[in-house]
C-alpha cells in the first residue's frame, strides 16, 4: 500500500489534486493582486504572473516554497528584482524549499542580503551561483544538483549549509568565502569537487562525507579549523595545499584509492583513519596524531621541507594562516596503529607514545627522525655528566619522572605510565627498524634503552639482573667506551699494585760485610740502582703486559701473584674486546 503524499506546511497552489494525488501541487500559492482564485507562480494565469512581477523591487521578499520553475519564469522573478544601481538581482530573503529548477537556474551574481533557503530544492539543469553575496544564513540542506552547480567566487556572510546535499556532477566552490562557517555533513559528491582557493572560517564541517571523484582543495584556507571524521574519498589523488590554523580533523575517514594530501596545519588528526591504498602526508607546521590508524598499502607521513605553493602570487599569505615559528611536524602517538605499511620522514617524535603500536619492526624511520633525549644533569663536583647522551623514548621520560628521577619529563595528564617490561620490547623493535635503514648509532640508543629496561623490569631469576647490572656497569652494555676504558686502566692498575704487593717473593737480604759482586747484565745493574722497590715495581707491569700479550715470559711469582695473574688473563681480554665492541658500535654507519 503507498502512503500518500504528505501535504506541506505552506499554503500550497492543490493544482492537479484528485483521488490519485491528493496533495496536487505543492507551489505556495501566492496572492493575486485584486483577488481571484490563489496558485503558485507557475500555475499563475499571464496576467496574474504579470500582475505579482510588476508589483516586485529589488529587495523584495520572495516565498516560493515548493514551485516549480521551467521555461524563463525564474528569469522573470529575477528580472523583476534587477537593481540597475548595481547590476544585480537584489532578492531579500529567498524561500525556495522543496522548489524543482526543470532547466538550468541562473543566479549569477544574485545579492541575497538576508539570505536563502533552498533546502531540499531539486536542480534539473545547471545551477549558477556564481559570484553570489548571500548576507544572512544560507541553506541548501538536502538540495539534489542534478547536473553543474556553480559556486565560484560565490560569498556567504552568514553560515551556507549543505548538509545531505547531492551534487551529481562537479560542485564548484573555487574562491568562495565562507566567514561564519559552512556545513556539508553527509553531502555526496558524485563527480569533482572545487575548492580551490576558497576562505572557510568558522566551524566547517565535511562529516561522513562522500567524494565519488577528484577533489579540489589547492590554496584552500580553513582559518579556524575543518573536520572530515567519517568521510569517504574513493578517488582522490591530490588533496591539498591547503592550510588550516585549527585542526584538519581526518578521524575516521577513508581513503579508498592513492592520495597525496598536502597541508599546513595546526593539528591533524588521524585517529581510526584508514588507508586502502598507497598514500602519502606531506604536512608543515602540524602536530599528527596516528591512533589506531589503518594502513592497507604504503603509507607516508613527511615533513614538507619548503613552503607550499613557493613562488605563486599569495604565497605568504598562504603560509601565514597557520603559523609563524617551527615549520617541522611532530607525531603525538602512535598507539594502537599497525606499522608495517608506515614511513616517517623528518619528524620529531620527541613526545610521540608508541604503547599499543604493531610490526614497529617493520616501522620505516627515514631522513632525521628526531626522538627524546636524556636530561642534561651533571655529578656533582665531577665533570661528567648523570645520564650519558642518548635517544630516549618519551615513554622513558614519563616512567622515570614516575619514579622521582629529577630531570625527566612526567606523563601528560591521561597518559598511562608503561612498565619497563612493555618498554623493551618496543625498544627492541624500534632498534630493528633503525637497523633496516642502517642507523647504526640510533639503533645503538635503542639497543641502550632496551637493556636498561630489562635491568629494571624485576628479571630476578637464575642472576639474569645481576648480569644486566654487570653488563652496564662495567661497559654500558658494550656502548660506553669511556666506561670500559676507565675499568680497563683501573684493573690494570690494581694488578700492576697487587703482584708489587704479594706476588713477587720477597728479595734475599745483601751480604752486611762484603760488596755485592758486579752485576752480571745491564738489566741486573739497573735493578741494584733502582732498589728492591723500584725492582718489584718494574716486574710487575712486565708481568701485567705480558699478561696482555704485549710481553712474553713472566717471573716466578707467589700463589697470591699466580691468582692475580690469572684473574688480570682472564678479564683484560673481555675489557679489551667490549672496548673494541664499543667503539664499532660509536662509529659505526
């Protein structure tokens, strides 16, 4: 059974009612000047319509809800509204709800001082708003453009709202000024959409969207902020420069084919986005959030090195939207997201939290990738400094700061501390990555951090701690060159006064009456000069360098000294080779 046709709100024309339609024709009827029988414009018998034209001027109010325009009539209403002054059809407030435009709808340069209202509307032909002034609110909500709608160069005083709107064919919006806001929430845009060099202040709003075709949005500014949470782009392949002083609001949206989006933002959030195909960000002056993002194919997320649109007229201006200061990109957070498809190039992620993240093995770290680092405090009355220079991840910062190391930076309010154990293994995999693109030093770092956070997770059992303490302490897990250096010459030292001490016997007593006969070797010479100290001395650096392999042949030495001996053969050749170790891992590329 179909339900019949539900009458509107307006006093309507009823032509063509009957039992099949009782609702007829949906015109508001207008009045007739003198009186006689009401009916819409177009039902309007040729003196009538004549009669209501001539008594309109520019400015006039107009009530044309529901009507249906075909032949020259709207060129008629229009022509009655000509204001020769400016050369413009000066129309006050439009109400064109529901209004059917059989042929094409010619507004061009149309002046709505109180605005429009064209919801529902359904444009058959074109419809050309080119170079509109629209003064006060302005709707189009669930509008139909069946074929070109034309907004170029078009100025909205008051907020334009295209919510559920349908463009058929391409909408174009290139050099439109939209101070107080636009809405386009669920609008579909079956062919292109033109947005380039438009000014959109306000609140602008493109929620689930859908962009069938190529869009537009070259010079775009969105001075205050621009969301697309939820849209759909199925086939855009450029999108951008734009700028955004706010925030470019890209959370659940979906691209559907190859993209390069191009903006310099505030912030751009990226939340719960998803990429079906090869994509890349190139972005200036932007805070980026990548949560949970969804990346089928590649996906790239760049610092553009030079200004957008370097060289055209409008340039600075261009740039100046957004910001002045640090052009660089920061990444907040990686959470959650599934990196294998992802590269980041030039970026800081000095406060970026990767708890959460997948495949961060696979992570693509490209150009200067810039991450935290380690507070600058020395010891006191020591020229050197507490924590040795290192890349850190801000996770790092925050779990210290939790623990009351001064220096560090604390969690940002809401933000979890991760334990130890959850920040090795991304350590672990970030130093995989970092070793893919042959960052030697930064995996080097991670390789640090990663060992650092085994050595404070609680592994207690069968010693595995007390080993990562030994590990660090003696060479800063084979990083620390100075450190395996220090205890190299401090162990070398130590035997060097251990073997004088007790491991040489003791020398026997010179003969109290006669002189000593004449040594038999130089070598015996220089010891009766030097003395039984000086002797005992000179024998145990020989006996420490040959323990070394630098000399060969060592004296008769006491148990004491054969220990110590054995100990120096022992742990000279591990200090030498994490010495050796360490520096390869400084230097290596």
């Amino acid at each position: 059974m179909t339900r019949a046709p539900r009458p509107p709100v307006w006093p309507r024309c009823g032509r063509g009612a009957g039992p099949d339609d009782p609702v007829g024709c949906r015109g508001r009827a207008v009045p007739r000047p003198g009186g006689g029988p009401r009916a819409c414009l177009a039902h309007l018998d040729g003196a009538g319509r004549a009669a209501y034209l001539a008594g309109l001027r520019p400015g006039a109010r107009v009530d044309h809800r529901g009507t249906t325009f075909a032949d020259d009539l709207l060129d008629a209403l229009l022509g009655a509204l000509y204001d020769e002054a400016s050369g413009r059809a000066v129309v006050g407030h439009a109400a064109f709800e529901e209004a059917l435009f059989r042929t094409g709808a010619r507004f061009t340069g149309a002046v709505f001082p109180d605005g429009a209202c064209f919801d529902g509307a359904t444009f058959l032909g074109r419809a050309d708003f080119n170079d509109a002034a629209f003064g006060d609110e302005t709707s189009f909500r669930k509008a139909s453009f069946l074929d070109h709608a034309w907004f170029h160069d078009a100025r909205f005083t008051g907020h334009a709202g295209f919510g559920e709107a349908r463009f058929r064919r391409d909408a174009g919006f290139s050099r439109a000024r939209f101070p107080a806001g636009a809405g386009f929430a669920r609008a579909a845009f079956h062919d292109s959409a033109h947005f380039s060099a438009a000014r959109l202040a306000g609140e602008v709003c493109f929620r689930e969207a859908d962009f069938h075709g190529d869009c537009y949005f070259g010079a775009t500014v969105f001075h205050d902020g621009v969301t697309f949470r939820g849209a759909a782009f199925r086939t855009a392949p450029a999108l951008g420069p734009l700028a955004c002083r706010g925030t470019l609001d890209l959370s659940w949206t979906r691209f559907l084919g190859t993209t390069t989006l191009e903006a310099a933002a505030g912030f751009v959030d990226c939340r719960k986005s998803s990429w079906a195909s090869g994509a890349a960000l190139r972005l200036r002056y932007a805070t980026v959030d990548l949560v949970d993002v969804i990346a089928e194919q590649a996906l790239s997320v760049t610092a553009h090195p030079r200004a957008f649109l370097s060289g055209a007229d409008g340039c600075r201006p261009f740039e100046e939207v957004v910001a002045s200061g640090d052009p660089g990109v920061r990444v907040r957070s990686l959470s959650g997201s599934d990196a294998a498809n992802l590269a980041l190039n030039d970026l800081d992620l000095s406060s970026c939290l990767f708890g959460g993240a997948l495949h961060l093995d696979r992570l693509g770290l490209e150009g200067c990738c810039v991450f935290a680092r380690t507070p600058v405090r020395r010891l006191p009355l020591l020229p050197v400094r507490r924590w040795a220079p290192r890349q850190v991840l801000a996770e790092e910062h925050h779990w210290r700061a939790a623990r009351g190391s001064r220096g560090w930076t604390p969690a940002p309010e809401g933000v979890g501390v991760r334990p130890p154990a959850a920040l090795a293994s991304t350590y672990r995999q970030l130093r995989t990555s970092l070793e893919n693109g042959r960052n030697h030093p930064g995996a080097g770092d991670f390789h640090y951090g990663e060992m650092e956070m085994r050595r404070h997770s609680g592994e207690r059992t069968d010693g595995r701690r007390t080993l990562l303490l030994l590990y660090w302490a003696v060479s800063g897990y084979a990083l620390r060159v100075g450190r395996t250096l220090l205890w190299l010459l401090a162990t070398t030292l130590a035997t060097v006064a251990a073997v004088a001490l007790w491991g040489l016997p003791p020398e026997p007593p010179r003969a109290a009456t006669a002189a000593a006969p004449p040594a038999r070797t130089q070598q015996e010479r220089t010891r009766q000069e030097r003395g039984p100290a000086g002797g005992r001395l000179e024998t145990s650096v020989r006996t420490v360098l040959g323990a070394v392999g630098l000399r060969s042949g060592t004296p008769e030495l006491t148990l004491a000294g054969t220990c110590v001996d054995g100990t120096f053969r022992l742990v000279a050749p591990v200090l030498l080779g994490l010495t050796a170790v360490a520096v390869r891992n400084r230097v290596r590329r």
